[in-house]
C-alpha cells in the first residue's frame, strides 16, 4: 500500500495485448509524473522476472473476452491491489470475483485512470459510476422505500468474503460449509439487496456501511 501522496508509485501493467499495453504504458507516461515508475509485461511470470520491487498498485487490462469457457479470470498476484480494465458489465463482475479492487471500463482517460490507480494503491476501492447498481429514481412518490432486510450473521459472513472477491469454492472453504450451501447464501445475499449480480451487491453494500473496502 502506498504511505503518502508524496511517495513515488510503483505501478505494474498487466496486459496480454500488446497494444493495449503499449497504449497505457505511453498514455500514463505522456501524464509527466516523475513520481510514477512503470513496469509492463503480457504475462504475470514474464513481469515478475523484471521487477525488482514489489508494486504499490497492479493495473490488469482483462482484454475484450471475457475468459475462457469456464467463465472466470485470474486476477494478476503480486502482493498489491489491482485495478482491472474492462469492456462490460460481466467482465466486471469476473475480474471482482477474481479480486480486483477497483474497476474502471478500457476507455477510461489517462487523467483518470492515474487518479484511480492512486486511490487504489492507498487501499481505497474504485469502481466506474456506470458499473453501480445506485441510479437516481423518479420523483414519483414522497415515501421513502423500504430498505433491504437485514442479513443473517451467516449472510453477513458471505457479504464479507464477497468483498474479498471470493468465489463460491474459496467461501465454502473458509466458512467450512459445502459449495452448494456457499452457493445458496451467495443467492440469498443477492436477492436481499435487490441485485442480479456480485459486483452490484458488494458495491451497494459499501454504500450503505454494510462492508469496507
């Protein structure tokens, strides 16, 4: 984690397509920060034979696909937080799953994305305001709607590992339940927060003091 705005950021870059690498390797360069060290590579084994110090903040571009057929990324591990590029909703929600820390969408601009790596090397969590479940609603009625009902300790207990981008297998695991169960809590944390998808609920769980990030 990165101590003060005034230290130097190690960023290491992630990106199988060697253009895109390129692409934001030149982009973050072009910003003049002299305080900013880059190292880049396609592959996680290719860049851990060139560092020579670990990174504060690991920045992934995940690609155009998604992942290969059993649905699921690996998220880059080199003892940082990792900001993940993604072309859409569901690789958001595989690269979250896989435990990136913050999500921003490929496009993002440089001045941006330099700003989120930051915040993500200080430990804070970072997604795209299109990727939040929160969306403002019609002034259709002065009541207040009611809130999601409140979790079971359980519930709370796979909030939680969720927020550490864990799958179902890595929660029945740490809670020593069986997968089928894990999978059943999972679903029924979802449907308390009105939400299809896991990203969506860690995210508006954050919001309402549920989990931190």
């Amino acid at each position: 984690m990165l101590d003060s705005s005034s230290s130097p950021l190690r960023l290491a870059l992630v990106a199988e397509d060697p253009l895109a690498r390129g692409a934001l390797s030149r982009a973050l360069s072009e910003l003049g920060r002299e305080d900013l060290t880059i190292a880049s590579a396609g592959t996680l084994s290719e860049l851990e034979a060139t560092r020579s110090e670990p990174p504060d903040v690991v920045l992934w571009d995940v690609g155009l696909r998604l992942s290969e057929a059993e649905g699921r990324l690996d998220a880059p591990e080199l003892g940082a937080p990792v900001l993940a590029l993604v072309p859409d909703e569901a690789a958001a929600e595989l690269a979250l799953a896989a435990g990136a820390r913050g999500l921003l969408f490929r496009d993002a601009a440089p001045s941006a994305l330099l700003a989120a790596l930051q915040a993500v090397a200080r430990g804070l969590a970072v997604f795209e305001p299109a990727l939040s479940p929160v969306r403002p609603t019609p002034r259709a009625s002065t009541s207040t709607p009611p809130g999601p009902e409140p979790l079971t300790p359980r519930e709370r207990e796979v909030l939680a590992l969720l927020a550490e981008g864990l799958s179902n297998k890595a929660i029945a695991d740490r809670l020593s339940i069986s997968e089928h169960t894990a999978k059943f809590h999972v679903n029924a944390v979802l449907a308390k927060l009105g939400v299809q998808r896991r990203t969506e609920a860690v995210v508006r769980a954050a919001r309402m003091g549920w989990v931190t990030l």
